[in-house]
C-alpha cells in the first residue's frame, strides 16, 4: 500500500509539473491547448489537411502589426504592391485570428478548441508565416512564437519580438527594438535603432549594429556567458545587452 502511495504521488506530481509547463509556454492562454472530450491526447502524425491561406491589407492608417504564432515561423518581406500581404496554413488542429481595427492588425495562430485539458501534439507544422510589408510604410511590430523562428524586417517604428525557443533574425531599422527569449539565439544583420535591448537567458546574440562603436552607450549584464563588447556611458544611440550564459558576440558596421 506504501508503495501504491508513493507511486500514485509521482504520478500526480509529475502531471502537475507538465500542467504547469503547459501554462507557462500558453502564457496563461488555455485557448491554445487543444481540447476534444479526452484528457490526455497524443497527436504524433502530420496534419491530416492544410490549406495555404493569404488575407491583404490596405496601409492606409494601420500604424501596429502584432503578430503571434504558437508554433510556425514568421518571415517579413516586401510586398511590391503597396499591400500589406500575410499568408498562413491552416490546418485541422489551428486556426488563424485576424482582427483589424483602431490602427492595428493582429494575426494569431490559436489551437483549436475542444474540451481536453492536456494536448501533447507532435505533428508537423506544414510551413510559415508570411508577412509582407510596402517598402518605406513605417509599422510599429510586435512579433510573439513560442517555439517559431523569427525573421523580422524591421519598418522604422517601435519593434518587439519575444520567443521562448524560437530563434531571431532581424534585419532594417527601427526607432527602438526589444527582443526577449529564453533559449533561442538572437542574430542582427546590420541592424539601425536608437534604443536597443536584448534579454536571454542562454541563447546567443550575435552579428552586426548600423553606426560605429561610439555611436552607443553600451551597457551589458551575464553570467557565464562570455561577451566582447565594452561598458560605455556615451554615445547618441543605446544598447543593453542581458544574458546569464549566453554568448554575445556583436560588431558594428561603421
């Protein structure tokens, strides 16, 4: 009976902690826990239907895109019709939604809902999210995956991506960019702003600033990351760096 107590005990224990680790990566957000009438459900199979879907937008006074994704990457690029383009698949397990209205596009990738509490999906994603943007409209972005890569073109407004795994790749300008992750490794690819931040707790930060070294006021905080850039308290442009064991490896393009 002992024993039958002790084992009855990690079991819940352990389905407390996963239950916890599903609340934690839905940020709160149960709707995204894919719930049909059974209390555990493994899905280990690919999607049984996709379907590539693309909305288009007017530009015209849209001033925030907000995009957020459980799973599936997002890629910026350029539209060459004055359109804002977003394209995604949608399958039998999710579902995409959109809202307009205020000045702000929000796009999100929701799990379907049904009535489990627990949804252990293993499926493959059947490809991105695609976000195209005319050149030179400026758009405030705020950029959210849990596990998706990142690749963000930034379009001169204020510019926030956060990732729990998912790398960051960021490329363009912006008038501040933050970028927050847990594991996943952030890149910039000759990237302009005035006010920079970048939080990880181990993933690497790495490549190339717009502007030289003197530029920013560089401030930075790790651990047991190793880091090549120098505390500096001048400079017109700022830049935080913070990362317990992350490396940060970042130069500047002059």
């Amino acid at each position: 009976m002992k024993k039958l107590a002790i084992v009855g005990a990690v079991i819940l224990l352990i389905g407390v902690l996963t239950a916890a680790g599903g609340f934690i990566a839905a940020k709160g957000d149960i709707s995204v826990l894919d719930i049909d009438g059974a209390f555990w459900r493994i899905n280990t199979g690919k999607a049984s239907e996709t379907e590539r879907a693309e909305r288009t937008f007017m530009p015209d006074g849209l001033k925030k895109l907000e995009i957020s994704t459980i799973s599936d990457s997002v890629k910026f690029g350029v539209s060459n019709d004055g359109l804002i383009h977003v394209a995604y698949y949608a399958e039998t397990n999710k579902e995409y939604a959109i809202k307009e209205g205020g000045g702000v596009l929000s796009v999100s990738e929701k799990r379907t809902k049904n009535s489990v509490i627990f949804n252990f999906d293993f499926s493959f994603s059947a490809g991105d999210t695609t976000v195209l943007i005319p050149e030179g409209l400026t758009l405030n972005l705020d950029v959210t995956t849990v596990s998706g890569r990142a690749e963000v073109i930034a379009s001169g407004g204020e510019t926030t991506v956060e990732t729990t795994s998912g790398a960051v790749h960021l490329e363009g300008s912006a008038s501040s960019l933050k970028v927050t992750t847990v594991s996943g490794s952030v890149r910039l690819s000759g990237f302009a702003a005035d006010k920079i931040k970048v939080e990880t707790v181990s993933g690497s930060v790495t490549g190339s600033l717009s502007g030289s070294q003197e530029d920013y006021a560089v401030d930075f905080s790790t651990v047991s990351g190793s880091c090549n850039l120098e505390r500096k308290s001048t400079g017109s442009k700022k830049l935080e760096v913070s990362t317990i064991s992350g490396s940060v490896q970042l130069s500047f393009a002059g």
